[in-house]
C-alpha cells in the first residue's frame, strides 16, 4: 500500500496563504524561509553596490530586501 503524503504547513506559509499566494511545490516553487540562507546566497553572489540585480520569481520578499541592501537597484 503507497504511504500518503502529509501536508506540512508552517505557520508562515499559512499567513502567506492568507494573502492570496499560493505555492505549488509540483513545479518547484519553494518558499525560503531561513535568514542564513538568504544571507549566505546573497554574500556568495558577490554583489557591488553599483550592480543592477533582477529578481525573478514570486515570493514573500524575504530575497528582495536582502539584494536591496546589498546593490544600487
């Protein structure tokens, strides 16, 4: 008999629900949630306050204040 998948749910992703955003991990969407991650990716990319970052993707902004701090525009 398969297992069935339980539905895991924080309690950011359901405040984020609330707003309307729904993710859908069938097609890779995954919402980031860790403040080290976020950081570590935005120290490794290198980025200079003259560069111009383009951000691709929904999300909660958690990325995009992070980039902003970092970069120009």
């Amino acid at each position: 008999m398969p297992k069935e998948k339980t539905v895991k749910k924080s309690r950011q992703h359901q405040a984020v629900q609330k707003q309307g955003i729904n993710f859908n991990k069938d097609f890779g969407q995954h919402i980031l949630k860790n403040p080290l991650i976020v950081t570590s990716m935005v120290e490794k990319a290198a980025l200079r306050t003259t560069d111009v970052v383009l951000e691709v993707g929904p999300g909660t902004g958690n990325m995009t204040v992070k980039l902003l701090e970092k970069t120009k525009k």
